[in-house]
C-alpha cells in the first residue's frame, strides 16, 4: 500500500514533535538539554519505520501458532512480546503500537540519565525517566483516573485497548488500561485482557467478523464486538470478572505490573499501586 513520505512538525508549543507516516502518528516529547539532538535522532529513525513494517505484514498477520519468522528490529520486539501468551490466538500485530514506540524511545535516549522522555503512539506509551522524575497518564473515566510512574518504578510503558477503541476486540470493555516493562508487553496484554471482559453469547452484545470490516485483518473471520446493549449490574461485574482473573494471571506471572478495566462505568483494578484512580471507587489488587 502506498503512502505519502514522513511528515515531521513540531507542534505549537514548541516543545513537542509530531511524526506522522500512514497509519503511525507519533507525538514525542524529550526534557533533554539538547532536545533538538533527541529529535534528529527521532527524525532519521522514522524515515524507514514503516517500510520496514510493511515488508514483512504477511508474517506479522501470522498468528504464532504458525512461528513467524521476521527480519526487522520492530517485527521482532512485536514477536517477543507476544511469545509469552502461547496460550491465546495472537499476532505479532497485537503490539505493534507499543513496539513502535519502544523503538523509537530507545533511538532517543542515547544517555541513559537524561530526565524524561516519552513517545505516544495514539495512546500506546514508552517513556524514560531518571532521578525524581514522573510520568502521569490520565484515564477517560467516570470517575476520572490517573496512572501515575516514578523513576524507581519497574514499568516504561502503558497501552490502552478496548472494543470503543481504534482496534477490533473480541471483547467488551470499554477501556483496559495496562502498565509494564515496556510498551509493546502492555500492548499485547491490554489487547488480550480487553479480550477476556466478554459475556459470550449474550444477545445485547453485537458482533461482526473482523474480515467483513477489514478484509486484511489478521483476525481473520473471528467475531469482533460492535455493539453492547443494556447489560445488568450483575453482567457487567461478571464480565468484569473474567477479565481480572485473566489479568491476575498475567500480574501474578509478572508480564504486567498492573491493569485497570472499565465496563459501564464501573472501575476495576489489578496490581500496583503505581495506578492511582481520583475516587473511593472499589479498588483489587492482585
């Protein structure tokens, strides 16, 4: 498919970038002294990002049942990240946001001991931080939240999926908001854990092949929401509970640090404490 070349712009405010190339719509923010070094570094590194990605799309499509063998550094930490969900239907595509973002943040941060610096891939986050540092993300809830990371936190990336989002999702949580290691691991489990808040089978809930939407999806003909109707108090909590023993799991096994799942207005939380949530809302903990 073709696309127009790299567009690079720094936004009004003169602090940060914008990268924009197809599907990929970076904004980078560096608090580095000589932040105009961070960004040409940012710059030739996203000249070829997308054509490296479109090379291989056949394998990245390629569920990993089937062992996909990729050749670019991107397409790799897509494969690593999903290589610890063996149990699940899942593409390398599953983390392909927050594998971007990782590849770009470590382009970036040529010193280690720079303060602060973050790539946002429309929502799927890598950031570094030193010292006192802290990196906050506000959650589009009622009641509002926020993820909150400091330095000394073991977590460097954070990704958000859900069925309202820009992906497909076989489930139906409005929002599942994932904080790890980096990016492309909370991507993927965002994406797997938005999964498992389903009810299967309830006939409110509306859904249409991924196929029938996008003929090239790597989803295939699996049934993707498009629609939730009116569920009970009692359905939404269920539902709720199949996505946090699922997520409990991957905390537990410690590929996320922590989760927070929304459904009909209703917040719940698994793993750290780093997630601080602006209410008195119920709050469970791995």
């Amino acid at each position: 498919m073709p696309w127009e070349q790299p567009q690079s712009a720094m936004l009004p405010d003169g602090r940060r970038l914008h990268l924009n190339h197809g599907p990929i719509d970076l904004i980078i923010e560096s608090f580095s002294p000589d932040r105009e070094s961070v960004y040409q570094r940012a710059r030739g590194r996203f000249e070829t990002l997308l054509q490296d990605l479109a090379a291989e799309l056949p394998q990245l499509r390629s569920p990993l049942s089937r062992n996909p063998d990729v050749e670019g550094v991107v397409a790799h930490r897509m494969l690593r990240a999903i290589r610890p969900f063996q149990d699940r239907f899942v593409t390398p595509m599953a983390a392909v946001a927050g594998a971007v973002a990782d590849e770009m943040l470590d382009v970036m941060v040529a010193r280690r001991d720079e303060p602060k610096t973050y790539v946002n891939n429309g929502g799927d986050v890598a950031f570094h931080l030193d010292g006192a540092e802290r990196f906050d993300v506000e959650i589009a809830s009622r009641p509002s939240g926020r993820i909150s990371v400091c330095a000394a936190d073991p977590v460097r990336g954070v990704a958000t999926s859900g069925w309202r989002g820009r992906s497909f999702s076989l489930g139906i949580a409005d929002s599942v908001t994932v904080v790890a290691h980096n990016a492309a691991a909370a991507d993927v489990a965002a994406t797997l854990i938005a999964n498992e808040v389903d009810l299967p089978d309830h006939p409110a809930i509306r859904r249409t092949p991924a196929s029938a939407l996008a003929p090239d999806s790597d989803l295939g003909d699996r049934p993707v929401t498009t629609g939730v109707g009116d569920l009970t108090s009692d359905e939404t909590e269920g539902a709720l509970d199949n996505g946090a023993r699922y997520a409990t799991k991957l905390h537990d096994a410690g590929h996320i640090a922590g989760a927070v799942m929304m459904l009909n207005d209703k917040i719940r939380w698994i793993g750290t404490d780093s997630l601080q949530i602006d209410s008195e809302r119920e709050r469970h903990h791995a």
